[in-house]
C-alpha cells in the first residue's frame, strides 16, 4: 500500500509536524483512501520542515515540504487519487525531480542511512534494513580481535571532536584488564549549534544501540550508559522504547542471539553542564558527581567509569560501525582523505538558505557544502565566515572556502573538525561580538577546577566585553593573544585548552574589525548596539510618523508632514524606526 | 567513624551506581525544584552527605533550589540563535510577561531561563516552553505565543 510519512523529529514538531500528521490521518480515515500514513525522524532538511514523504510499493518516493494543514486536501486528491505529483511542492524524489534535489543528491550517507526512511520507534523497520545483521555476523564469524581489526583497517575516527582513531581505542580497552568493563555513548552534544547526534538518537536510535554492542563485544565488556543531554527529550523517549523493544528480542541482554555474550544498556540523564562531554567529566556525572574533568593519563581505557577500563564513543561513531562491520573496512575507506576516512555530518545552521544535516565524504571543500548542497547565502548577502567546531573551534573566513574537510586541514586553519556544528556567518555578523559569544559561555561553562580557565577566561570575556561596547584600547588585543595562549598551554582539559579559538581565529582573519571597534569606534557589521547611531537623513523623511509612532521609547519627534528627529541620549538602539520607515529615511551608522 | 558505618556508607553508594543525579532529577520533577527537604530524604536514603549532594545540585545548571512557575520558557542563546538575534527574543518575552530572564511571574505561571541549543538550531532563534518548541521565531509571533499560554490560563 502506498503510505504517507511525516518527519517527526525536534525540528520537525517545531515547524508543526504534529498537526500536519493529525490531519492526514483524519483526512485518510474520513475519505477511506487506501494509503497508510506513518512518521520518520529527520531527513535533514530542517529548512523545510514539515515534510511529508509519499512512497510507493514499487518504491517510488516523493518529498513535499513545507507541508501544513491546508495543503493536505489537495496533496490527497492530485497525487494520491489522480496519481499526478504536484511539482511546485516537491522537494526532492528519487527520479531527479523536486526543487532541492542538489541538496540530499550530493549526500553520501552512512551515518544518516536510515533517517527519515525508517519509523524510528519500530525494531522491525530497522531489521528490514539490514539492522542488527552486523552484531551477528560479528558474534558468528569474527574474533574480537579480528573486529577490531577492521575498525582499525576502516580509518574510522572517533566523531565526538578529537578524532582519535576508534579501532586503537578499543584495542586499549579490550588489553586492559579488568573483571568489569564499559561501553559508553557520549551523547552530550553540549556544542551550540550542533544537533547531529539528536537526529541520529531520533531518527535511528537502533544503529546506536547496535554499534555500542558490537563495541562491547569487541572489548569484553557487558555493560554500556548512554549519556544524553535533558534537553532532548524525544531522543531519550526513543532510545528508551529502541532499548525495551531490543531488550524484547533478545538482542540485549543475556546471551545476545544465543552466543555467549551478555550486553545491558542503561540511559543518563545529563544535567545541563557543557564541561560533562568532556570524557572524564561525563564519567564522573555518571557516577553521580561534579562533573570536573580529571588529568589524563590514566586514559579512560586504563581507569575509567567507577575506576574500571571504559571505552568511549560518540553517537555517530557508533553509528558508523554496524555499517562497517557489514560493509567492509575498504568500503568506508574508500570514502575520505589519506587521513580521514568515510563521511561526516554536519549541521548547517545561520545565515544559510539551508540549514539542516549533511553527510558528505571528508575531503570536499567548505565552499562545496555552502554553496553546492546549502545554496548559499540567506537574503542575497554576502558569505563572510563559517563558524566550524563550536566553542573549541573557530571561524574560518570566506578567502579559505576552499579548504577541504578533513581533521587536519580544518585544524590548520585555526578551526577544529569538532563534532561538526557549522553555523554560516553573513556580513551583518560582528566577530568581534561572535569570540565575545563563545568566550562567555565557556566562561560560564568552566567547571572551576583550574586556574588559567576559570579566570583566564573571564578576563577574556571582559576584555572583549569592553570593546564591543567601544571601550577598548589598542593594547588590548596584545593582552587577548597573550592570554589566549597562557589558557591554552595551562589548562587541564579541552574545555580550556581550545576555549581560546573562537578569539584566536577572529583575531588572526578579522583583525580589521577589531581595530575598528577600538580606533574609530565603529561596527563594521552594524551588530554592537553601543557603536551604532541611528538618525533621520533628512532629505529622504516625508514626516509619515512611522518611526514615532513604533518608537518603544518614544525618543523621536516630529510632526506629521516634517522632518522627524531622533533624540540620541533617550535612544535605545532597538532598530524598531529602521525596519519601519518605509522611505529608508533612517540612517544606520 | 567505626568502620562497620563506613562500609554501610560505602555500600549505599556502589549499590546505588551514580543514583544521586537521577535522584535529584526526579526530586526536581515531581516538586518543579530541589526543597532543602528533598536533600534531607535523599541524605537519609543513600548516606550521601548533604554537602556533596548541595554541591552536585548546585553545579548543574539544570536543578534549580527555588520554585519555578508551572510553565518553564526556555530560551535558546546558542550559536545559531544568537546570530538570529536570540536577544531580542529574551527581551520581547521579558517584556510581555514583565520580569527578567531567570525570574518567575509572581502567579507562578511563567518562568525564563536561557539555555544553550536546543538542538533546533536550523529554526533559529527557538524557544521551548516545557516540552514544546517553537522556532523561526520574530519578536511578535513569540508574543502571541507567550499570550496564548496565558489566555489558556484564564489571565
Ligand atoms: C569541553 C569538552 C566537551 C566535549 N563535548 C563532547 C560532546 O558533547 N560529545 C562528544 O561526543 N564528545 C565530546 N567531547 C569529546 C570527548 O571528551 C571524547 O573525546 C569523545 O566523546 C570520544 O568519542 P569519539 O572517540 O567517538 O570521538 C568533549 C570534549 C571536551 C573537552
Ligand atoms: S543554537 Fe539555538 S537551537 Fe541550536
């Protein structure tokens, strides 16, 4: 039967998915039409939110989006009845229609392979893609050993920021002795502007459970924790149903598939603290502490959760695994760089025309995703910087668009690879206010624990704070570079150590901008409200009283058919006059 | 302290696995936050001092120790809200509901409190309110939706 499915993810719900899959099923029911209506988790165009994919038995799909209320009726009578697609709404389908179809056809996906095709709330649908072929084909036909060995061949490094190579990870856990041993799945995201790891848990949370068991196969360990954030409820409202319904089969458990392997998965909740994906902080909040990261070495592969040896992954590197397992070592590999093999994800977000996922294979350019798959540009503006790796990471201007994405090439500009958060920066975007963003929430985020970062960073922040209210000093910038360093070559844990970036990549590509905050005290971007100045360019007014009548603090005068004036020391900045007059009569400055 | 008590204490924690965080999350969801009384039941229960359970209570950002309104309204200043002018945001919802972010509306209806991505960052600028999101948000559809929440609650 063709069925109708609605992407019911976070972003999707948000864009009101919820009703739009109510009215279907009201509509199907009241019309008896023969078509099923069904949900998925997020396909990756989040831009385009609510989406409603219809697929036939002969697999035929088509993606309309944005979808809502209204459209349903005609959506129901043109394509389901008359069998004709409405062309105007399409976005994508798998015979080269649909106006976004550049978007998911550049795609390579491994990670997000079953995201918005599968019902993630169903076991069935993820077996009928091949799901949990690769823990059997592990416990049936490969040694721990021979398994891990494959991760290694495969290249496949850890996604959560460090890269460290997954296979060499679990080899050390798996040499390290211990009558007890963890699995753990670092689903923390704590990076601003990331949500990758949220629709991989809501979208396909079985491909998680799956590679966290052959990792715990791999290393001889029979228990795992998944660490999610509370701020995703819906990723741990189906993690939990993806648990009971493997626990149901037998899949977790004692004896898993019948071998001689036992593996249980408990889900913790995170409390709200970025420093807590930090590996040895999330361990310690697992065991109901502080989270305050500790010195490594010992590496939690030697001591790790309640002091025994711990392995732990990220969510879309435990995702990546069944499909190696199944796949192949060379065919991950054959995806990739020298150095960095397979895909990775990325979230688009900002001034982008679309924000959402994309997997591609490491090794295409930044221009290729902003451009090629992203479409450039919100608004016509102009692309001024990308911002790569969140608070550890750094802005990587528009003359570097060229820059492939691999772990080493990114890090070369300053940047990191981080867990994949990109957000677009246009030319109304200040940097100088974007380091002043990142430098207050580490500064909030800094557990305390050492010096450099706890005050460090704060001194940064008022640094900066300073000069995006015009109050800056030349030597200031010394004072930045000299104290990003000290904080970089100090600090305890990687909340520290890359706190810096944000300022450091800024001040080396956008140096311009700072100088103009101090010396002439100016934005460039017009962002920092304390630089800009709003007046009334009197040749333009025509006295239509607009811009008085929305002023909220009623700082402007003037009478109807006059020049209007603004009153400087009353006004607030809001922009309330700038967006309304319709003259352009209010000048920006 | 004899050393029958330490391991008594001690067993309460192994055997209760790190429960201290659950603990307190479902003290905070039953009671909307962390009453001096719940660090009392959780100390009794598992023989965590009360100074380590204060200290874990107070380093996450998500416990609160004051009550909080019947509506929490979340609002994102993560990366890609900030750049979507999430601050003007924060100021149409404290302007509408007259009080500061991190306050609670004396009827105990509202409260704000900002947080870091919401992870619906391609809606930017997002808010939640309890459980639900709202995105691609301007200064006056957040309004509407903040009254609609009120006008539910008969204000
Ligand atoms: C301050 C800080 C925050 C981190 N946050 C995360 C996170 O949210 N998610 C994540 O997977 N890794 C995070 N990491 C990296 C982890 O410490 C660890 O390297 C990772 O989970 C290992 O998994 P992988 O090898 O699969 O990448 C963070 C590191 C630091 C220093
Ligand atoms: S930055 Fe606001 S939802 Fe991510």
């Amino acid at each position: 039967m063709t069925r109708a499915i609605v992407g019911l993810s976070t972003c999707g719900v948000a864009a009101g998915a919820e009703a739009v899959l109510a009215t279907l099923k009201e509509r199907v029911d009241a019309q008896t039409l023969d078509l099923q209506v069904g949900f998925t988790g997020c396909i990756g165009m989040c831009y385009r939110e609510p989406l409603v994919e219809i697929r036939t038995d002969s697999g035929e799909r088509f993606i309309y989006g944005p979808m809502n209320e209204k459209r349903i009726d005609r959506l129901l009578s043109q394509h389901i009845q008359e069998g004709k697609p409405i062309e105007e709404w399409l976005v994508w389908t798998n015979n080269g229609l649909g106006s976004d179809r550049e978007f998911l056809n550049h795609q390579v996906r491994i990670v997000l392979r079953n995201c918005g095709l599968i019902n993630p709330e169903s076991i069935s649908d993820y077996i009928a893609q091949e799901g949990y072929k690769a823990i059997q084909k592990a416990l049936k036909e490969l040694t721990p050993d021979a398994l891990i060995g494959i991760m290694i061949d495969s290249g496949l490094r850890g996604r959560g920021g460090a890269g460290f190579p997954t296979g060499m990870k679990w080899r050390f856990t798996r040499l390290s002795a211990g009558p007890r041993k963890f699995i753990i799945c670092n689903a923390d995201e704590g990076d601003p502007g990331a949500f990758m790891d949220r629709s991989v848990l809501e979208g396909d949370p079985h491909s998680v459970l799956e590679g966290m068991l052959i990792a715990g196969y791999a290393i001889g360990a029979h228990e795992g924790y998944i660490y999610v954030r509370a701020e995703y409820p819906k990723a741990i409202e189906r993690l939990k149903i993806a648990i009971r319904q493997a626990e149901e089969k037998g899949f977790l458990g004692n004896n898993v598939f019948g071998a001689d392997f036992s593996f249980g998965i408990k889900i913790k909740e995170g409390a709200g603290a970025f420093v807590c994906g930090e590996e040895t902080a999330l361990m310690k909040s697992i065991e109901g502490k502080r989270g305050m990261p500790r010195i490594r070495p010992p590496f939690p592969a030697v001591k790790g959760l309640w002091d025994s040896p711990t392995s732990i992954n990220n969510v879309e590197t435990f995702a990546n695994v069944p499909w190696i397992v199944t796949n192949g070592a060379a065919a991950f590999s054959h995806y990739g760089t020298e150095r960095s093999k397979g895909t990775k994800v990325f979230a688009l977000a900002g001034k982008i025309n679309r924000g959402g996922l994309v997997e591609v294979p490491m090794g295409v350019t930044i221009r290729d995703i902003v451009y090629n798959i992203c479409s450039g540009i919100k608004d016509n503006r102009r692309f001024k910087a990308v911002q790569i790796g969140g608070p550890s990471g750094g802005c990587v201007p528009i003359q570097l668009q060229d820059t492939i994405i691999d772990y080493d090439s990114i890090s070369r500009t300053g940047a990191i690879m981080g867990s994949g958060g990109m957000v677009v920066m246009d030319e109304t975007t200040c940097m100088v206010d974007v380091a002043r963003f990142f430098l207050d929430f580490t500064q909030r985020e800094s557990c305390g624990k050492c010096t450099f970062c706890r005050i460090g960073t704060r001194r940064m922040l008022e640094i900066l704070t300073r000069i995006t209210e015009g109050k800056g000093e030349l030597g200031d910038l010394d004072l930045l570079d000299d104290l990003a360093q000290k904080i970089k070559d100090n600090s305890l844990c990687g909340l520290g150590q890359t706190a810096p970036n944000p300022v450091l990549t800024t001040l080396k590509y956008f140096r311009g901008e700072y100088e103009a905050h101090i010396l002439s005290r100016k934005c460039p971007a017009h962002h920092c409200t304390a630089l800009i100045i709003f007046s009334v360019i009197a040749a333009l007014c025509d006295g239509c009283t607009a811009c008085a009548r929305i002023c909220p603090v009623k700082c402007i005068s003037g009478t109807k058919g006059e020049v209007h004036v603004i009153h400087q020391n009353l006004c607030t900045k809001c922009g309330e006059c700038y967006r309304v007059c319709p003259r352009d009569a209010i000048l920006k400055d | 302290m004899d050393e029958r008590q330490f391991n008594f204490r001690r067993m309460h924690y192994e055997g209760a696995e790190g429960a201290l965080i659950p603990l307190l999350q479902k003290a905070q969801e039953e009671m909307g936050y962390i009453p001096i009384e719940a660090i009392q039941m959780i100390y009794e229960r598992t023989g965590i001092p009360p100074s380590e359970i204060y200290g874990v209570a107070t380093f996450y950002a998500q416990f609160r120790l004051k009550p909080v309104g019947k509506y929490i309204v979340r609002v994102c200043h993560g990366t890609a809200c900030h750049v979507a002018n999430a601050k003007s945001i924060t100021d149409a919802i404290c302007d509408t509901l007259n009080i500061a972010s991190g306050e609670t509306t004396p009827d105990r209806l509202f409260t704000i409190e900002t947080v870091s991505c919401l992870g619906c960052c391609s809606l930017a600028p997002v808010i939640m309110i309890n459980e639900q999101t709202f995105g691609n948000l301007t200064t006056s559809s957040v309004k509407k939706v903040i009254k609609r929440y009120m006008k539910e609650n008969g204000k």
